[in-house]
C-alpha cells in the first residue's frame, strides 16, 4: 500500500512538473519576438490621376527610418522607426530632363528653389527621378495614375554611425 501512494505522489508530481514546464515554455515562446517588427496603418486616400500635371503638390502620409551601427553606445544593431508622415514636397518639371524637388523643410529654412533631380522616366502613368551627391541618393517615383508617390534616400555612411541608413516617405500628391 505504501508503496502505490509513493508511486501516486511520485506521478502527481511529474505531472505537476510536467504542466509547469509547459506552461513556462509557452509563456516564453508567447513572449518571443517573430521579427515582424512594429506596424503602422493610415487609411487610402482619396486619388485622383496627375497624368497632365507638371507640377505636384505632395504630402507624406507614411515615413520610415531605418539605420544601422555597430558602435555599442550608439544602436549597437540595426533599428527602424514608422511614423505618420510630416513632410511635404512640391515638385515641378522643369524640362524633359529635370525634375525640380524643394521640401516643406527646405522652404522653412529660407531656400526658395529644390534639388535638380534628373528624370529617368517620364510617360502618362509614371515619373521617374534621381539626384545624387558623395553623401547622398535620393530618387523619387510617382504613380500619376494614381496619384501617389514614394521619396526614398539612401545613405552610405551616416557620420559617426559607419554603416548605411535610409528612409523611405509615401505622398500622396495633387
């Protein structure tokens, strides 16, 4: 008899254990990061086609940030950041070659013309554009169906960081 009651205690026991260690690992395994990474959703907007424009009002509905460092006192990894977009762009052909892009940004400092960014592409469904420097490539592709717009800037060593960074801002733009 005495021993059935071990062997009971000894099973109640294991079982005991048995559903704490599942109950850890879940928790654990719940707890978990899937890389998937922050999100951030902002509604349609209302588009209309830009096909017969030369000239673009835009403003940002969606930017993200993303950039990288080894240096431990710094990101010590790769980071990105989502937000609500700011920005506004006004951007205007100029020729069949250039493409005239001055921020919202730039206007509040003082600056009266934008960048020159050379059209890679300009047909009645898209406009494409590039400009570049030693620090920086900025190009910019606009949907005139639509009406929308991607502005994405590249980085190849962002100071004291050393390693690339970038940042990409969805327009909508009239």
């Amino acid at each position: 008899m005495e021993t059935e009651t071990s062997k009971s205690k000894i099973n109640k026991g294991l079982i005991v254990l048995i559903i704490a260690v599942i109950a850890i690992g879940g928790y654990f395994f719940s707890q978990k990061s899937d890389g998937g990474g922050a999100s951030l959703k902002v509604p349609f907007p209302h588009t209309f086609s830009v096909a017969g424009n030369t000239s673009f009002a835009c403003e940002s509905l969606l930017s993200a940030y993303i950039i990288g460092s080894p240096e431990e006192y710094l990101t010590n990894g790769i980071e990105g950041d989502v937000a609500k977009g700011t920005d506004k762009v006004a951007m205007n052909i100029k020729d069949s070659q250039t493409l005239n892009f001055l921020t919202g940004a730039s206007v509040g400092i003082g600056t009266s013309e934008g960048d020159n960014f050379a059209i890679v592409e300009n047909s009645a469904t898209k406009l494409m554009a590039v400009w570049f420097n030693e620090n920086v490539v900025s190009t910019v592709v606009l949907n005139k169906t639509r009406g929308l717009a991607v502005w994405l800037k590249g980085y190849p060593d962002f100071p004291i960081y050393g390693a690339p960074n970038g940042q990409i801002v969805y327009m909508v733009c009239r």
